[in-house]
C-alpha cells in the first residue's frame, strides 16, 4: 500500500519526482532535498525508546537516523514521514527534545508531518491524499490535515485510523502550491 501512497500523492503535487523503493536512497534526499518544497517519504519507521538519536526510517540504501538528518540540508516547507512512530521523541534534561524532528528541523525543513504510533497502511494512503488535496487547494496545512482526519473519522471511527498524525513547525503560511 505505500506504493499506492507515494503514487497518488506524486499525481497530485507539482513538478514531482518520484523514488521508490531501492532508488529512494539518502544519497537522493541529500541532493534533492536542498531544492524541494515538499518532502513525502512513505517508508517504515522506527523509534528507539533506548536511543533516541538511533530512531530512523527505512532507505532504499538503509536507515536514516538522528545523525544523519544533522548532516542534511533540506529546504523543503514541508517534511512528512509518513511511516510508523516518525514523530516520537524523548525529552531529554534540560527540556531537550530527542527524536527525528529534531534531526529534520537541523537540516532546514519549516514544518512537519509525523506519526505518533504504528500507522495503518491502507488508512494512512487515503488521508495522505485527503490531506494533499486541500493542502494543495488552500495551502492551510492545519486546516487540510484536520478535514484528512474528518472525513477518514467518518469512515473509521477508532482513533487508530485517524488519529496518529500531527504537524509540527511554521503552519500559519498560506501560500497555494503550483
């Protein structure tokens, strides 16, 4: 299904190149990441409660963590990992946030689009797309992810379905993509 995801979200954004599978590397995300407004990564994800600075998504050429975000340039308004536990963090002393946003918002991105738990596969393609459309539309990313999330709560009414994803960063621009 995250083939399905990435497709459907690449048929909807502008000027889109798409990497999948083997040929969606890091090495890929360091050149073009500098470049993009936009980032979707569709890929799992896991969260070391052990460490933190260890948490990563999977690559086509391995894993992506913590330390490997703080070598990154990335330009991109918006970042989404939309894969299992991307948004979940540790606060470390000192009220030290420690997890893969940390590591996105060092290389550049202005806002987030993450996970708090397992996703469901199906249910995370649909408001992905449900998000896109109206994101695409009006440039409101809160906006756009609270009707993704409505309309999927109409559908599945348990919060695993709907529910897991936050954003996170600058979400007062409005600006329309094109």
């Amino acid at each position: 299904m995250i083939l399905g995801e990435v497709q459907s979200v690449a048929a909807l954004l502008p000027q889109t190149q798409l990497f999948v599978g083997t040929a969606a590397t890091a090495k890929v995300l360091r050149e073009r990441g500098p470049e993009s407004g936009v980032v979707h990564v569709a890929t799992h994800g896991i969260y070391r409660q052990d460490n933190p600075m260890f948490s990563g998504i999977k690559m086509g050429d391995g894993y992506l963590n913590l330390y490997d975000l703080y070598q990154m340039r990335l330009g991109a308004k918006l970042v989404t990992l939309s894969g299992c536990a991307t948004g979940m963090n540790f606060v470390a002393d000192g009220d030290e946030l420690l997890g893969l946003q940390r590591g996105l918002f060092c290389a550049g991105a202005s806002s987030l689009l993450l996970s708090l738990w397992d996703v469901h596969d199906r249910s995370t393609a649909e408001l992905m797309e449900e998000f896109y459309k109206g994101y695409i539309g009006s440039g409101d990313m809160a906006g756009s992810l609270q009707g993704a999330m409505r309309k999927l709560r109409e559908q599945n009414p348990h919060p695993y379905f709907w529910a897991p994803f936050v954003m996170i960063g600058k979400l007062t621009e409005n600006t329309v993509l094109s």
